[in-house]
C-alpha cells in the first residue's frame, strides 16, 4: 500500500489511551509482537515499526531517499527507514497529526545500558517521542549474547507483563516533558527476576572496534564489531540493577544542556 492518505489508524475506541509501538528490531520481531500482544490490555494501539532491523540506527532521520509505507495487518505497518523516522511516519500520515497518549520503543533483543543508549534505535525512537512532547519508553531485554543474527534465546513475556504494568503507571503519573524512562529486563524466566530499581545511566566497557580487515584485492577495510567487556560497579546504576537480577528504570532528558556546567563555563575567557 503506498503512503498516501488511505494510510490510517482505525481507532475502535476514544476512551481507552492510544499508544504507539515501535522498535528497532523490525516489524517482525518476536519482542515487538509480545509488547503488543500485552499492551492491548492497556490502551489502543499502533505499530509502526521498521521494515527491516536498524539496530544502532542511533537517532539518524532518512533526509535523502524517499521513504516508503506498507500496512502489514490491520493498525500494523512497516516503515523502509529508521525508527526516528516510524515516530515521524506515525504522528503526520497514520495519526494525521494526533498525539498517542504514550510512545513505547521494543522489546528490544539485547541491552541498553550505560553507553549503549547513545547508539540505540530503540531508546532514539522514544527520545523522538519525548522531543515530540509525548510520555515515551524505551524496553530491552538484556543477553550475554547480545544482538547476534539466529539468537532466540531471548525471554520476552516477563518483560512484555512489566512493560504493561509500567506504561498503565506512565499513563496514570504522567512524565515531565522531555523525560523518557529507559527500561533494561534481564533476561531470565519471569519468576527469577527480582523487582525492579529506579537507577541512573552506568558506564559499560567496550574493545575490539573496529576490526581491520583485507579484501581479496588486498585492499584494507574495517569491521565494527566491538565486544562488550564488562561495566564499571557503580552502586545505583541499570549495569549494576540488571547484573543483580532487578529490572532497571533510568529516566533520561531529552535536553542534554549541562546546567551546572554551564555556571562555569560562563566564566571562561574566551
């Protein structure tokens, strides 16, 4: 179906809270459709996912091809393009301009931790959401394995009942504008996970990246493959909750400007 103005969200009921849902696995992805499944009980809701996986999509818009919009069931459709550009797709050609009452990016297939959320696709489609004004969060289930093609080792149910639960309490407390929650679950059965912790962004360690290579004409190239190598112990961050086995909640401001800083440099000679 092409983009055009038979793109539309068919809204069965005004009472209940409408949320958009997106990822940055792909509209196909088995967190993406546990989040939904769940957040039904919740709200209305609205999928507009990528077509195909942008994992580190990082918060970069498609300015320079046209972008393309296909309806895959009904209130589903994929978007060829990044999920900064599903939350712009949603609010001005499916929503026509409507405000959802919640954005909610994932179940993301890895984690978002510490460092991770300046790369993540997930975290960026709900940081769009919060530069838009709309109450957003961003889920991820945490794995040893990270985000490896083939891994299905991922547990999504506990995450996708705390992801209901959390969104009914967002929708009910509301979120300063220009906050978003960042939310890591380990990945473990539903009955080992501990609770859950309101915690600050951790410091993950990284090496290996990138790789350098030679093609078969002897040409150098490189590969960006980093591996994670640990985290640095800070009490009281999603590194440290999600190692203990608690579910992390990390609120995140979409204004970056250091304030206190700022004091200082005011200062400077320059």
């Amino acid at each position: 179906m092409p983009l055009d103005h038979k793109i539309q969200f068919e809204r069965s009921s005004r009472e209940r809270p409408l949320i958009l849902v997106t990822n940055d696995d792909g509209v196909g992805s088995s967190g993406l459709t546990s989040l939904v499944e769940a957040l039904k009980k919740v709200g209305e809701v609205l999928t507009v996912a990528p077509a195909s996986e942008q994992s580190t999509a990082s918060h970069s818009l498609t300015l320079h091809r046209p972008l393309r919009c296909n309806e895959i069931s009904k209130n589903m459709f994929a978007v060829d393009g990044t999920p900064t550009d599903c939350i712009n797709i949603a609010m001005n050609y499916v929503l026509r301009g409507k405000k959802p009452d919640l954005v909610f990016s994932g179940i993301n297939r890895g984690p978002n931790l510490g460092d991770d959320i300046h790369y993540s696709g997930t975290v960026s489609a709900a940081v769009e959401g919060g530069i838009i004004g709309i109450p957003s969060v961003a889920m991820s289930v945490t794995s040893l394995e990270g985000n490896i093609p083939g891994n299905n080792n991922f547990k999504f149910e506990g995450a996708a009942k705390f992801g209901a639960k959390l969104a009914a309490a967002v929708l009910k407390n509301k979120l300063p504008r220009g906050v978003i929650l960042n939310v890591n679950v380990p990945n473990v059965p539903e009955n080992e996970i501990k609770g859950h912790r309101i915690t600050f962004q951790g410091k993950k360690n990284y090496s290996n990246m990138p790789v350098e290579k030679t093609d078969p004409r002897g040409g150098k190239y490189y590969w960006l493959c980093g591996e994670e190598t640990g985290f640095d112990s800070i009490e009281g961050s999603d590194c440290n909750a999600v190692s203990e086995g608690w579910i992390s909640i990390t609120p995140v401001r979409v204004d970056m400007t250091d304030f206190e800083f700022l004091k200082t440099i005011e200062n400077w000679k320059i």
